[in-house]
C-alpha cells in the first residue's frame, strides 16, 4: 500500500475511533492469548518427532512445556 493511501487509511480509523469513543476511556486488549495461540500452532506445525529441544530454544520455552503444547494439539487432532 502506497504511504500516503496508508496514512490517510489510518487518519480515516483514528477518526472513527475519535468520534465513537471520544472522552471516554476504552480498553484495547494486548493479543497476548491469540499470539500464544500462533506461537502454538507454530510449534504444532514444526514439530517433526523428535525436535523437542529445537522448538523449545527457538521460542524461549521449556522443553516440558513444548511436550505440553504437543500434547495439548494431540489430544485436539481428529483420530483415524
């Protein structure tokens, strides 16, 4: 997207958001569980059996938390 169709993109929703919500106080979540969820599914799809250790440093996890995740997309997954 050009830089200034970006800029007066983003001019148009501050506007929006100044008229909706002006004076009053609004809360804007951090994202924090959806990019947990990302991170883990990330993990779910890179695991190929045996790279415990390689995902655990690669996210700054431990490796029992890693064989967590796993476990957790295991349980999720369809049988068959």
């Amino acid at each position: 997207m050009p830089a200034a169709q970006a800029d007066d993109l983003a001019l148009n929703i501050a506007e929006g958001i100044r008229i909706q919500f002006g004076g009053g106080l609004i809360y804007i979540n951090q994202g924090k569980k959806f990019l947990r969820a990302q991170r883990d599914a990330a993990i779910w799809r890179e695991f190929t059996g045996h790279n415990h250790l390689n995902l655990a440093r690669r996210y700054g996890l431990s490796v029992a938390h890693v064989y967590d995740i796993l476990a957790r997309f295991r349980e999720a997954a369809p049988s068959g």
